[in-house]
C-alpha cells in the first residue's frame, strides 16, 4: 500500500477555497477545480515511497495482475478501471453528456480514421471508452440532472412570458414526449447565434425578476450571458444533494453541476459532448446522436451501512464501487482486505489504513489483495472495482 501523491486541475469553473480548505492548506487565489486519484494519463497519481515519487501508471504497467489483480485486467486491461476526483465546483459547469461503450468506440474509431488529433479542441472522442459516474455530495450540492417532463419545463417556459420562447411551449406540448424534448433541444441549439442571445437575456432576466425555481438559470445567465445553454438547461431537472447524498449519471444523461464539494468517481475517460454553458465547442449533431431523451425524476441515493459499518453507494457499472466508512471514535477497526484494486479517500478526522494515518484528502493505493485494515475514526471512501 502506498500514499498517494495527486494533482489538482485549475479549471476556470474550480473553487478558489474549497479544496485547499479540505487539505487544511493556504489557497493560491486560482481556481482548484478537481483533484484526481487514478492512473488517467491527463494527470496520474504517484506514489510516495522512501527513495522519491514514482508514476502510479508505471507500477500497474510494470505488474497488472500483482496491482490490479487477475480479474481485473482479463475484464478491463492493464489499467486502473476507474477515476475517483474531488470536484469542487465554485461556478457552473459546462452542460454535458457522455456517450455509451458502443458510441464511444464507433466515435473514437470514425476520429482516428479521419486523423483528428487527439489534443485537437473539436475532437469529441479521446478514447473508445464509455464515463459512467457517480458523485456524493461532502457539502451542499447543487446540479443539473436528466430531462424534466416536458409539461414541467413548458411551465417553467410559459411562466417567463417570453414571446420568442412560446413557440418551445407548444412544441413541449406535443407528443410523443421524446420527440417533444429532441424538437426544442435541437431549435435551442441550431437557433441563430444572434437571436438565441436576445432571447436568452430576455429569459434571464424573467428569471431574476421571478426567483424561486427560475433562479438558478438566472445564475447560469450570469455566468454565460446570452449562451443557448442557459435554456437547453431548463429542460432538465433541478437538484440539490445534501451531504452524503449522492446521483449516478449514466450514457446519454444530459447533466451539469453549478457548485458545490463532492467525491466523484467515474469509469477511466475523458470523454465529453457539450450542450452549452461553455466557449468550447459544440458538435451538435453528434451531441443528437446520443443524448437519450427520456424525461425522469433523477434518483438520489442514500446509502445503507452493513454490519461492517461500510455504506455502499449502489449503481449499475462495473468499473468502479463507491462506498463510505463513518467511523466514530473507539470504533473496532475492521478488514477491508479485496481482491481488487482500491483507493482509500479521507475526507474527515484522522483514520488509519495499516498504519497509514489520513487526513483530509489524503489517500492511498491499495493493490488487490493486500491486507489492509482500517482503524482510528473519522470519514473514508473506498473505491475499488465490482468483483
């Protein structure tokens, strides 16, 4: 078992407090937007031994099947399955959706072909890999998640009383609901960039005029002023987690986080498509491709704690497992020994992993099956993957 030594990623959107509160250290006065744990080659962990730091991705490719363990690799490769993150959102994100295993392969591929860069900025595809995620709120967390019904957001539209936008209400009327939800995203995005900001504006400032649950677009307004994005927005779902709370976003789930600090974890990619609240670019029709449109109520999940006092966080990947261990003071230690590769994450008091002591943010590399107990007190996530 190892420390872990991580970087953190200074996206313009990144709290200049959050983070560095956590790990108890002075803010730099830029933004601290994500710190990442794992082997994803855009910014990999090291390990912290005697003789100096060594890349987390060198010791897995020098022995997979010692670090990761056998199943692991014949399942998912020679790498770690997984990316776990502290993400700390201190204004919106950019509005996103992540493609399924099958699109991202066929993208990936079809890019490849057309010899896209990789590091080009309208490259959609940066590997052939799908981003299921999960993420458990540490404080109040604010988001978008998954379509809202259409008669919701035709409500929310007509409220406003925008004549530009009572065209989208009609259409939000209409059935079938998917269909509905297809026909206004794509006007919203394929709408002249011009008269699309005059509408925006307009809404926006319904919006602040309103409050209540208008108000959280009248942020996003502010934040990018006559983007398209801010109404693709109000077709989806309103969400706040409180902590421990937590929402898994899965293939074609439109989604954006507004603020707030949480642990997230995610199958290893970087694989993104935009629907606005960003200056990057937006290739609408792949975007169409594979957004589902289906209109649901985002499902929050709050987890149950077995007779080891682990709180597992149940979601449909393989990829990865996210579970917790709330551990009061003079709590018995406990084995968490597995089979599979795992990262410890503190992100409250002082527990120990094998003599290991933690604090906030701190975490450790776990090889599959070293024995590992877990004492002392305080907060713990365990990621590891799905045996």
């Amino acid at each position: 078992m190892d420390r872990l030594s991580n970087t953190v990623r200074p996206y313009a959107w990144g709290s200049t407090t959050a983070i560095p509160d956590l790990l108890g250290v002075a803010p730099t006065g830029e933004p601290q937007a994500e710190m990442w744990m794992g082997d994803h080659p855009g910014a990999p962990s090291r390990v912290v031994r005697a003789d100096g730091e060594q890349p987390l991705p060198a010791l897995i490719a020098a022995d997979p099947e010692r670090m990761l363990g056998p199943a692991a690799v014949a399942r998912f490769g020679p790498r770690l399955p997984f990316l776990l993150k502290l993400i700390a959102a201190g204004s919106p994100l950019s509005l996103q959706v992540h493609p399924d295993l099958a699109q991202a392969r066929e993208g990936y591929a079809a890019e490849e072909r057309a010899g896209v860069p990789v590091d080009a900025p309208h490259r959609n595809y940066k590997d052939p890999n799908h981003k299921p995620e999960l993420l458990c709120a540490l404080t109040p967390f604010e988001g978008l998640c998954g379509f809202r019904t259409p008669d919701e957001t035709a409500d929310l539209l007509a409220a406003l009383d925008v004549d530009s936008l009572k065209p989208y209400v009609d259409l939000l009327h209409a059935h079938p609901r998917e269909a509905a939800l297809r026909e206004v995203l794509t006007a919203v995005l394929t709408a002249d960039p011009a008269d699309m900001a005059a509408t925006v504006h307009e809404a926006a400032a319904a919006c602040t005029r309103l409050g209540g649950a208008h108000a959280p677009y009248a942020v996003l307004a502010h934040h990018f002023p006559g983007d398209p994005g801010v109404l693709a927005a109000m077709l989806l779902n309103h969400v706040r987690l409180q902590p421990g709370e937590a929402i898994h976003l899965g293939a074609g789930v439109p989604h954006a986080y507004i603020g707030g600090l949480g642990v997230e974890i995610m199958a290893n990619s970087d694989n993104v498509l935009r629907c606005g609240l960003t200056p990057k670019h937006i290739d609408v029709p792949e975007l169409l491709r594979v957004v589902r449109f289906e209109a649901d109520d985002p499902t929050v999940l709050r987890p149950e704690a077995s007779p080891s006092g682990e709180e597992l966080y149940e979601t449909p990947a393989d990829e990865f497992r996210l579970s917790r261990y709330v551990r009061p003071e003079g709590a018995a230690p406990v084995d968490i020994t597995a089979t599979t590769p795992q990262i410890l994450l503190a992100t409250a008091g002082s527990p120990v992993a094998d003599g290991i002591r933690l604090g906030p943010g701190e975490s450790v590399f776990v090889p599959a099956g070293e024995k590992v107990e877990l004492s002392g007190s305080g907060t713990v996530f365990r990621a590891t993957v799905v045996a």
